[in-house]
C-alpha cells in the first residue's frame, strides 16, 4: 500500500484500512454475481416485486435467495458457503443489491 505512506499512518491505521478495502471489494464483487444470477433467472416482474418489497419494507434477509447466495459464494470463493464466515458478507451484498435495484428500467420512455 505504497500510496498511503506518503501520509505517514499508523501501521495499524494501514492495515486497517487494508482489511476493509477487501472486504468492500469482495462485497462489490458479490453483489454484481448476485444481480447476474437474479436477473438470468427471474423474470423483470418478479424482479419488480423484490424491488417494491424493499421499498416499502426496507432490507430483510427473508429477501435474500439462499440458493442465489450459495451459486453466487461458490463463484466467487470457489467454496460452499459457511454461514459464520459468510453471513456478514452476504447481508453487505444483498443490501447493495437492493439499494442499487433488482428491475432494470428504461429511463428514456416517458409515460
């Protein structure tokens, strides 16, 4: 982490925010795996509906797809997913992905 030291931080302070830079990175990175395999699988509707259930009822993970998360950790991790080392990891992505959207729309036609 070259770029960091011409601040002159804490060892400590480097390692930190190290470790918290890859773990949003593997939460980002989740979070696009997990959009993919909704949007291949699900049809726009039912998209719409998770979308209008977030909305209206803010994150629960009643909404998240265990099924998605476990196809999605595999992709990414190449391994099954183990529930107390993933369960942090699999919130932060599934909230990305409701807060950023399920439904693609088209924002050119007006209604």
């Amino acid at each position: 982490m070259n770029y960091l030291s011409s601040f002159y931080l804490e060892p400590a302070t480097v390692n930190a925010i190290d470790r918290f830079s890859k773990q949003e990175l593997k939460t980002v990175l989740l979070s696009r795996i997990i959009y993919k395999i909704m949007n291949d699988i699900f049809s726009k509707q039912t998209l719409a509906r998770f979308d209008k259930l977030y909305l209206i009822n803010g994150f629960n993970h009643k909404l998240q797809v265990d099924e998605v998360s476990k196809v999605a950790v595999n992709e990414l991790l190449n391994r099954d997913v183990i529930v107390t080392l993933d369960h942090q990891l699999l919130n932060d992505a599934w909230k990305k992905v409701y807060s950023a959207g399920l439904c693609p729309t088209n924002t050119d036609v007006s209604h």
